[in-house]
C-alpha cells in the first residue's frame, strides 16, 4: 500500500502531502497524521501505510509547507547524532511559525481535503501525532473539537510550558478522547511537565490515557534516527489503534 503525494490547498497556500487508503471498498474514517520535526520522508509514508492497512484514509501534510515542499532537510543527518544541533537550526524557525492559529488554519484545510475524498466516511476524524507533530495534534483538537473525535500524541515535547498559550491550558475545549504515549526521561516532556499535564486532563474533565514508556527515548517511533525502540513502537501501534478502533467503532 504505497502512499501518494498530493497538493493540499490551504489559506497560507499548497501543502503537499502523503495519503494512503486502503486498496479496494470503503467509505472508510479519515485520519491526519502530524510529522516530527524532521518532516515528509519515507518513514513517515510507511506509518501512514500502517495505518491505512487497518481501514484507515491517511492524510500526512508538510506542516512546514510555508518553507517549501518537502525535503527540507538534509535527510542523510538524521541517523548522525553529531549533526543534529545544526539540524535543528534550521528546523527552529520553521517549528516556531506553527502558532495556535497556523495550525488551526491548516488543520480546516486538511479536514475538508480529506472530507471530500470519495471514499472517506462523513464524520469527524482522529489524529496522530509525533514529537512536535504531538503537541500540534493536540493544538488541532482544541481547535477544532467538533471535526475531531479522538488525537494521540507519542513523544510529544512541549505540551506544558511556561507561555501563556501552552497547549495544556487549552483542554477545556476539548470533547473528544486523547492518548499521550510520553517518552522516558524527555527533557522537552519531563515528569514534573507530565503531572501537570495530568492535573490539567483531570480538571478539564477529559477523556484520556497518560502513559510513560520506560527506557524509550525522545523520537522512539522514528525508525530511521537513532532514538527508535522496537518495543516501544510496538506499543504505541496497539495504544493507537485501540484508540481509532473505539473512536469508529471497528
């Protein structure tokens, strides 16, 4: 099942994408997936794959479409330790222009391509989100909670800061259910950041699951960098999908 690229249009101009669909029947539920920092690139087409072999329409956009079409890195440092501080000079800026009101303009635009697709299910949809792609998953779901249902976010860094638009304080407009899959040990989502979170999902009255993998480092599902875990992967593939299935009723 080999993912497609397709041009998206959004208020701020064209995003390229990867979508995946099953191959035959339908109509099918509509999920986005959110990249990591490091962007479009094979590993993030074959997740998408993965899901959409579960009965699944995948949208992955270039969140970073602002910047130019995907690579926008150079995609050969990624398995390099030594070069990921210059690697994250020049993601910096692009990760910074995704405020609050980016990404809820973007996502509308991803939702109503996906909508239109003709083998997708009317109603709302669930999202996926990793490392940065987590934090802007939830930023989406506040957003957006009635186009929707469900959001995870594995190895999601910055979801409490000390800013007065950190995505932890925006859970109150939430309806639907979320997932955090926390990476152990991360500096960008530590225990104390987790337990504020937590705090923060109780008072709001959300639906949720916080988890913390042991020994999985930041980036865990990202098979092409040197973070990744098999077994935490393995995990986070059965958290989701526990939670797409519930949402859709699979």
């Amino acid at each position: 099942m080999q993912p497609t690229t397709v041009d998206v249009p959004t208020p701020d101009g064209t995003a390229d994408a990867y979508l995946a669909r099953p191959d035959s029947g339908g109509p099918f539920p509509p999920v986005l997936l959110f990249m990591d920092a490091f962007g479009l690139r094979p590993r993030v087409a074959e997740m998408a794959a993965t899901i959409a072999e579960r009965g699944y329409v995948v949208l992955a956009p270039n969140l970073f479409h602002r910047a130019g079409r995907a690579p926008l890195i150079d995609l050969g440092a990624l398995a390099d330790d030594s070069r990921r501080g210059a690697l994250f000079e020049s993601i910096g800026p692009m990760m910074a222009a995704l405020t609050p009101e980016t990404v809820a303009r973007d996502t509308a635009a991803y939702l109503d391509f996906l909508a239109a697709q003709p083998d997708v299910a009317p109603g709302p949809a669930a999202i996926t989100g990793y490392c940065m792609g987590g934090m802007n998953a939830l930023r989406a779901i506040e957003a957006l909670p009635d186009r929707i249902a469900a959001a995870a976010a594995f190895h999601a860094g910055r979801v409490v800061t000390d800013a007065p638009d950190s995505p932890h304080l925006g859970l109150g407009a939430v309806s639907g259910e979320l997932y955090f899959g926390h990476a152990d040990a991360d500096p960008s989502m530590t225990a104390e950041q987790i337990a504020v979170l937590e705090k923060a999902l109780d008072a709001a009255g959300v639906t949720y699951r916080s988890e913390v993998y042991p020994g999985a480092r930041h980036g865990y599902t990202q098979s092409d960098t040197p973070m990744y875990d098999e077994q935490a992967t393995k995990r986070h593939w059965a958290a989701l999908f526990d939670l797409l299935d519930r949402t859709f009723g699979r």
